[in-house]
C-alpha cells in the first residue's frame, strides 16, 4: 500500500526542457493536446511555450552546450481518447524526441 502524499502549499509553476530537437518535441506534445506559442526574450533564442489548465506552464528551448538536453521525466493527464492513437484509461509511459520517459495518466 502507497501512503498517501500530503498537500504542499508549493505548487509547480514552471518547467523547462531543453531539446536538440525543438520542432519534433513541440509537435510531440502538441499530440497531448498542449498549446504553444512561439516566443523569444529578447536576444534569447527562440522557444516554445504551453501553459497548462493548472496555470503552470512547459517551456521548450534549444540545447546549448551550458543546456544540455537532460533527464527529466514529466507525467500529464490527459484525455485518452482524444488522443491520436487513442489511449485506453491508466497509466503509459511514452517516449519524447529526445528520449525523455513521459508518463500519460488517461482518463
């Protein structure tokens, strides 16, 4: 038996991915129904960013040597049945462009 995680007055707000292959992860989680806007700071480089229902938002940039694409393992709800292929409802694990584990919780 799991216990049960407390609530956390923290809540996430912001996470960052940074990719060798921005289009192709755009696109990939574009495919779980995200929305992004393309964005660009300044001189900074171009990126794309989604907010999400929660008011967090997923950001992605390009990889730099000071960057590089890293490990994170990221998990969404999402509507399996919207889905192209669609999803039965449960947990799957996918994989990104880059070979991040991407946990899908369908409902």
């Amino acid at each position: 038996m799991t216990a049960a995680i407390p609530p956390s007055p923290a809540r996430l707000a912001l996470v960052v991915v940074y990719t060798g292959r921005l289009e192709e992860c755009r696109a990939f989680y574009a495919g779980l129904g995200l929305t992004f806007v393309r964005e660009q700071h300044g001189t900074g480089p171009v990126h794309h960013a989604a907010a999400l229902p929660d008011g967090s938002v997923l950001e992605l940039y390009p990889a730099t040597a000071r960057r590089p694409v890293s490990g994170v393992r990221l998990g969404f709800r999402v509507r399996g049945g919207e889905l192209t292929p669609p999803l039965s409802p449960g947990r799957h694990t996918v994989t990104d462009p880059d070979g991040r584990a991407v946990e899908l919780y369908a409902e």
